[in-house]
C-alpha cells in the first residue's frame, strides 16, 4: 500500500517573494508619500510664489489627475514593455519629475513638473501589484497585498509630518529632492532582483480615448477652479471638459477591438455605480479637508508647517486603527451600513471645526481629527469590497482601475472645490486679501484673525455637507446576497 502524497503548501514568504515585496514597497513609499507631503507647504508655496489658493491647488490636484489618468493604462504597458521595464521607466519617470519640481523657477513650471511626477508614480504601484500577484499566486494573495497596504495606509500619515519637518528646517524644494536617492534605491533593486520579462506588440492602447478621457477631466477641474473669479469662463471649460468626458463614454461603449481605458459598462451595475459615486464625492470631501486644515493651522493659529503636520497626523492614526476592522465587519453585516456610519463620524469631525473660535484648544481641534480618522478608515474597505457584487470575475481587473480612478479624480474635484469655497470667503471678509494666500500673508490684527477663522469655518462647513451628501448614493448601495445555491450532497 502506497501513501498518498500530498502537496506541500508553499511557505507564505519565500525568498523571492519576500524580495520582490522589497522592490515594490522601495518603489511605491514615495509616490504614495507624495499624495499628502505637499499639503503642509500650501502656505509657504502660496507666499514665495505670490499666488492664490486656487492657482496653488493646482500643485496637488495636477498630480492626483497625472497618477489617475495612468492607472488605466498601466495593463497595456506591461503587456506591450513587460513589468520590469515599466516599472523601471516609470521609476525614472517619477525622479526626473521630482527633480524637476525642486528646481521649479514658478508655479506655471511647478505644476507641469508635478504633473510629470504624477505620470510616473501613478503606474508604479499597479504594476507593482500585478508582479506581485503573478508571483504569489490565489493562495497567498490576501498576505502579500497585506504587506503593501502598511505603506498605502502610513504613507498619507507620514507623508504631512515628513513635510513639516523639511520645510521647516530646509526649504520646500527639498520635499520633492528627498524622492532621489531613495527612488535611486529602488532603481539599484529593481534592476538586481526583478526577473526579465518581455512584452508583446500586439497589444494596443485606446489612443483615441486618453486623447478624449485626460484632457476632458482636466478643463471639468480648472473650469471649477475659476469659480468666483471668472464664472463665464467657469461654465465654458466645464463644459468643454464634459462634452470630452462624454465623448469618451460614447466611444468606451460602442468600442469592440480595443478594450476602453476605463470600464463604462460596470456602471451599468447598481453595486458598482452606487459604490462609485458615494466614493467620489466622499473623496472629494475628505482631501479637501486634509489640503484646509495645515492652511489653518499655518495661517491663523501661526503654526509652523510640522506642528502643523502633526496636528494633522491624529486623521491619519485614526484611519490606521479602523481600517483592517472595517474589512471584517463587512463579512457580518452589510457594507452599505459601515460606509454610511464612517461618513456621518467624518462629517461630524468636520463639524467640529465649524464651530472653531481664535482661541479654540488645538487639543479639541486634534481629537475631533482624530474621531474623524475612525470614520474614515471604515468607509473605503466595504465600499470597495460592495462595488465587486454580482460582477463577473473577468470584469474585476478593468472594474479596479476604473475605482480607483474615480477616487483619486474625485480627490482631484474635491480640493479644487474647497479651495475655491475658502478662497472667496477670505476674499469677501478681507476685502484686502485680493491676492490670496500672499495677501493673507501681510495681513495682521485681532479683527483680521477673527475674519480668517470665520472664512475657514464657511469651508469646515462644506467639507461636512458634501460628506453628508454621500451618504446619499451610499444608501442605494445593495445589500450582500446570500448565497441560493442549493447545497452539495
């Protein structure tokens, strides 16, 4: 009598594994760092470069757009170039952006360069993920992208406390030079440790629709960023930028040969186009709302840009602890319910800062940011996780990248809006404050400081409403069917 072999289970992390997780955490840590290091220096970039808030915004949501207009593209590229050599060009990519962002002459060259940098890093952590998954297998999926969300979930907590720290005792430049060596780093790995892979020519990109799908998100957010100023303007560029947008949907439905960059048709499913919509607009809030809060803190508290950063870290700490718990809770009950009660804990910090006052404790202002994080770590897992229901499982891969898309241009929308809001509240206290930040900036006294606070609570305002919006579509969002099928005898 024989025994029956049995296969041995591979080990969770085998060397190679564990090497290749090394290359794609050296190479995504910064890009992701990137997303919020800038926040903090709002204020100083807004003064050495004597421009408004709207115009300065500009330097965030150019990169948020940059890395979501690359993400759809990223499955083309390593099937045309393989992973290695995507990864490594957009490596280089994302240093020659940084490099140019800290030798920026003004903030025309700044956001050109930002939006660069944005190019490169936006692929490097999908393809990170897709080496990754070919190399661990279904089996040992879960651990593996585990280990990549410790730096997605730091990065936006270090990311404002890092930039703190460097503008203060450095200059912002600085915060885009520190990417070189350890992109460099990162460079020296990849090119030691990622196995080659060729590409094939066959695989065609949708051409027509990144030339229609990029631009047209692009005027739809400066149109909005010309609000109060020049609102003719305002109505022609968005409605320029939707009528590409548009376009792009028409062509993404009709198209057959080449598959569309982003999936219009998964927002034929309720689930899908539910989870969509709550996230884009809650995206909007929640990133408007961390760009607000340094410039607070910097321009009427007089904090410098790390107490400033550390002030914001409690947001980040909080979405740390409830993120991994909002996973499981949505096993046992339905998702659409955690989404909504983390955005109602998040508008309800954000109520908080409504009531702010000039002498109002930072403690108070840390601990509502603070209660704001728990909401905001509950929301993305179970909205993300509900928006797979009843789709089938060759949609999933293009139904990601169309997610996180809308995320990342919903964050884009988000800061643009609220830097708008703040803009022209400041504008309409502080009738000598025409210049923005820089005016702000040459500006003192208690009236003065008392007109900024009520200006910074009109937006705390909003931030809270458009959070409570989306709760709306959040409701819509179906309930997890149970399973019908009969079972096995």
């Amino acid at each position: 009598m024989t025994a029956v072999q049995t296969p041995r289970k591979r080990a969770a992390f085998d060397s190679d594994l564990r090497k290749l997780a090394l290359v794609v955490i050296a190479g995504a840590i910064m890009t992701i760092l990137d997303t919020t290091i800038v926040n903090v220096a709002i204020t100083p970039l807004g003064r050495d470069f004597h421009t408004s808030l709207s115009t300065i915004q500009w330097v965030l949501t150019g990169y948020t757009l940059a890395l979501s207009m690359t993400i759809p593209i990223t499955g083309w590229a390593v099937e045309r170039f393989g992973a290695k050599r995507t990864w490594i060009t957009s490596l280089l990519v994302f240093i020659t952006g940084s490099v140019l962002c800290g030798a920026a002459w003004n903030v025309t060259a700044l956001i050109a360069f930002r939006v660069l940098q944005g190019a490169g890093g936006g692929m490097i952590m999908p393809v990170g993920q897709t080496m990754l998954a070919r190399k661990a297998g279904p089996d040992r999926m879960a651990r593996v992208m585990s280990v990549i969300a410790v730096p997605a979930m730091l990065g936006p907590v270090l990311g404002p406390v890092i930039g703190g720290l460097i503008v203060d005792d450095l200059s912002w430049r600085w915060m885009f030079y520190v990417n070189v060596p350890l992109c460099a780093l990162a460079l020296l790995l990849a090119m030691t440790i990622l196995p080659r892979d060729t590409g094939s020519a066959a695989a065609k990109i949708d051409g027509l629709g990144l030339a229609l799908l990029s631009p047209g998100l692009a005027l739809m957010v400066y149109g909005l960023s010309k609000a109060g100023d020049d609102n003719t303007q305002m109505a022609i560029w968005l409605a320029v930028g939707a009528v590409l947008v548009a376009a792009f949907a028409v062509r993404a439905l009709r198209a057959k040969r080449i598959a569309p960059l982003i999936s219009v048709r998964a927002f034929a499913r309720r689930a899908f186009s539910m989870s969509s919509a709550a996230m884009f607009i809650y995206t909007g809030a929640v990133f408007g709302f961390m760009v607000v809060i340094p410039v607070y803190f910097q321009v009427v508290r007089d904090e410098s840009p790390l107490r400033a950063g550390l002030l914001l870290a409690p947001l980040g700490l909080g979405a740390i602890i409830t993120m991994s718990l909002s996973g499981r809770l949505s096993d046992k009950i339905a998702a659409r319910w955690i989404t909504i009660v983390g955005m109602i804990i998040v508008a309800a910090g954000a109520i908080v800062f409504t009531q702010i006052h000039v002498s109002t404790s930072l403690a108070l202002l840390a601990g509502a940011l603070f209660v704001a994080g728990l909401g905001h770590g509950t929301v993305l897992p179970p909205a993300m996780g509900a928006s797979y229901q009843g789709m089938p499982k060759p949609e999933i891969p293009a139904a990601t990248a169309t997610f996180n898309v809308v995320v990342r241009v919903g964050s884009s929308f988000g800061t643009a809006a609220l830097a708008v809001v703040l803009q022209q509240a400041i504008r309409n206290r502080i009738p000598g404050a025409t210049g923005g930040l820089s005016g702000v900036a040459a500006l003192h006294g208690a009236q003065v400081r008392a007109a900024l606070t009520s200006a910074f609570g009109v937006s705390f305002w909003w931030v809270a409403a458009i959070a409570a919006v989306a709760v709306i579509p959040a409701l819509f969002i179906p309930p997890r069917r149970q399973a019908t099928e009969p079972p096995a005898l």
